[in-house]
C-alpha cells in the first residue's frame, strides 16, 4: 500500500500497512530495560494474530529482564513497535505449534542453530505504539503514528513542498 498526502488512512489500514511492511519473518533490534540499564539485541521475528513473535532462552539476561519489565521496543528499517512482552511458555507447547512451524518455514538456520526444546520459550508482543517512517507515492517522506490502545492513526508528512 503506498500512502499520498491527499488520502486519508484508518487505523485498520495503517495496521495493515505496518504487518505488510514486516512480511512473515524480520530480524528486528529488541530494546529493554530493567532499572535504567538498556540492553539491545537481535531478535528472529514473525508476525500473526496482530503480534510480534519470538522465541528465547529462558535463561538468558534479556528473559530475566523482560520477566521484571514487559516493556519493549521493536525496530526494523522504518518500523518502530513499543508494546508489551509476554512469556507464552515453552515453544514445544504451543497449541499447534504454530509458531514452530512457521519458525521452520521462515527462519530456518535460526530454527537449526538455536532449537533447545526444554530451555526455549515463546515471547508474544501486543504492539501499543508504532511509527512508521515511509516515503509518499509523491517521493516525500512521512510518518505514521498508531495508538492500538485507542485505535487511532496520525500521519505526519515529514518534507515540505
């Protein structure tokens, strides 16, 4: 979907906009913070039922850190995603085991290098803010603000004629 200055955009399709931006799979910058001490790293994502997933070790410090503060920032390219991290369990018990099996499809090395069935578990994301930075169908650069607490979108043109 490309966005011009002259149409108006709903916060279903500027949602829709970011989850087609992302693809199925993205490597993405995870930031986190517990008492004023900020660690970021790379986390293998997918995306489905509106969230961002990822898988970790359960023993690593960026799990203990989210165990204390849910609080994160996702980034790829122009995609910025604040939310809320929750811990989903074991991968290997996932209803389904849908994550799994696109984790396959999608991120295979990954999948090959780093699958600890006792120690892996699901991290699920609920997107709260996200920014968008993107480029107009008139070549100007935008960006759009959505507040999934409130469903509500602003798009910010960036350049001026």
């Amino acid at each position: 979907m490309q966005f011009s200055e002259t149409k108006n955009l709903t916060f279903r399709q500027a949602a829709a906009l970011m989850f087609e931006k992302l693809g199925d799979s993205k490597v993405m910058a995870l930031a986190s913070s517990v008492n004023d001490h900020v660690m970021v790293r790379n986390v293998s994502c997918l995306f489905y039922d509106g969230k961002v997933w990822f898988k970790t070790d359960k023993n690593f410090r960026k799990t203990r850190q989210l165990y204390e503060n849910p609080r994160v920032a996702l980034c790829w390219s122009g995609v910025q995603i604040e939310g809320a991290a929750e811990n989903r369990g074991l991968v290997v018990e996932e209803p389904g085991r849908r994550f799994e099996a696109l984790y396959k499809k999608h991120l295979w090395g990954s999948y090959n290098k780093y699958s600890h069935e006792d120690t892996e578990i699901l991290i699920a994301v609920t997107p709260k803010f996200v920014e968008i930075w993107d480029t107009s169908e008139d070549n100007y650069a935008y960006q759009i603000f959505l507040d999934f607490d409130k469903e509500a979108v602003e798009v910010r043109q960036y350049d001026q004629e």
